[in-house]
C-alpha cells in the first residue's frame, strides 16, 4: 500500500531526520508531553488543609523529566522492516542524544530514547520511540551565535547581542532570560567587576560563572566596570 507524505511532521534524533533517513512517517503530529510538578506537601495534625512545600528548597517550582513516545509508519516498500528495526536500534536504544521536532525547530531536547515495540503486517509496520528529556525546550541558538532571520520567530523571539562588548569604565548591560532558570557565563578580556542586585563580584580573565547568577523570565541589569571586552554566554529555554 502506498502511502502519500513529503516529510512534514518530522523529527531530528540527532542527525538523523526521520523521514530523509529512515522514511519513517508519523501516525499523529509528534509533541512532547509536559513534564509533571514536583509538589511537595505535608499533612499536620491539626491544620486544616496540608502544609504546602514545594517552592521551599528552590525558591519556584521544580519538574521531572517530560516522558512519551512517537509511533511512527514505516513504508514496507522502501526497505525491509528487519533492516529497518535493526538500523534503528542501532542508533537510538538506550542513547542520549537530542532531538528537533520539525515544527519547532528553533529549540531541541535533551534527554534519553528507545525503541518501545514493532509492530508489522503486509501493508507496513509500526515503530514506537520512547522518550525520556529534560523539562525545558532549549534555544538551538545561544548569545554567542550570529542570528539568522529565516527561522526567527519574531513573536516569540528574543535577540541577544551580548558578543564582545566593549568596557571602558562602567557599562549597563540589560539581559533578557526565558523561563528556564539559567546561569549565564561571563567571559572577560581582563578581570573586571560585576555589580547585580546591590552585590559585587570579581571576574577574572577569561570564562566565570556564578551559580547565585541566574537569569529567569523578569529583565535583569548588570553592571560591569573595567577596560576590555566582555560577552555573556547563555542558552534560554522554555516549556
């Protein structure tokens, strides 16, 4: 049975594409679930209602891993589905790797796949990929890299032009973040000095990080005092 499809809907494993490598054809629009909430609450005699935790160690909610599958048709008449299965495996069971829907390619997921069950008849088989990643989508593109305006979402898009920026004396910096809570790194062509949020910190030459440094959702402004160049290096992310 032949089936009519051109590729839409597909999805990046890596380097490879489901449809130009392994014409793999989606049964339904490939998403990635949500990932669940990591609540915390506590039950004291007593107290009407439960003592609610969750933000306590974090400061914000926490999430576990987003988990699923995608199942796929694979065309019986392009290879044989033992060569196809066995290729398959190979490549993804069990591996960590990344992966890019087509429909978003802007951002990819970092986390964990496996081939879950094959199915086969004498019209074309099934394959289901299992997927374990990371609760928050990741920007392909990070601060450092030059912005292509092709695939720039211009509704949701933020623009980041924090590469070589030139310091003679003190300089303002505004920095954008996403909703996945992140430290930035701060790289120096000479030490330097960091004031954020009435605190000052030292940069020495070359890449720093500060762990109590992170950039969420809300604007944040630096300040950054010396004579050189300085770039911040960061990745954004969303659900």
């Amino acid at each position: 049975m032949s089936v009519i499809y051109s590729g839409e809907h597909s999805v990046n494993y890596g380097k490879y594409n489901t449809w130009d490598d392994w014409h793999l054809i989606p049964t339904s629009r490939p998403l990635i679930s949500p990932p669940n909430v990591k609540t915390k609450e506590v039950d004291i005699p007593g107290m009407d209602g439960t003592l609610d935790l969750t933000e306590v160690l974090a400061g914000r909610p926490t999430y576990g891993n987003r988990t699923g599958s995608h199942e796929f048709i694979v065309a019986n008449d392009y290879w044989p589905w033992s060569e196809a299965y066995s290729t398959i495996m190979d490549i993804l069971h069990g591996q960590g790797n990344y992966c890019i829907l087509s429909d978003e390619p802007e951002y990819f997921y970092n986390g964990r796949f496996s081939v879950n069950q094959w199915r086969s008849d004498k019209n074309w088989s099934t394959i289901t990929i299992n997927y374990n990643v990371s609760p928050f989508k990741q920007e392909i593109l990070t601060s450092m890299d030059d912005w292509k305006w092709d695939p720039f979402n211009f509704r949701t898009g933020v623009i980041r032009n924090w590469n070589n920026l030139e310091v003679n004396g003190s300089r303002t910096i505004r920095l954008i973040g996403s909703r996945m809570p992140s430290s930035p790194a701060i790289i120096c062509s000479n030490e330097m000095v960091m004031e954020y949020d009435g605190a000052t910190y030292l940069l020495s030459q070359g890449r720093n990080v500060i762990p109590g440094f992170k950039l969420t959702q809300e604007e944040t402004d630096i300040t950054i005092t010396g004579t050189g160049t300085v770039s911040i290096e960061y990745r954004g992310g969303r659900f």
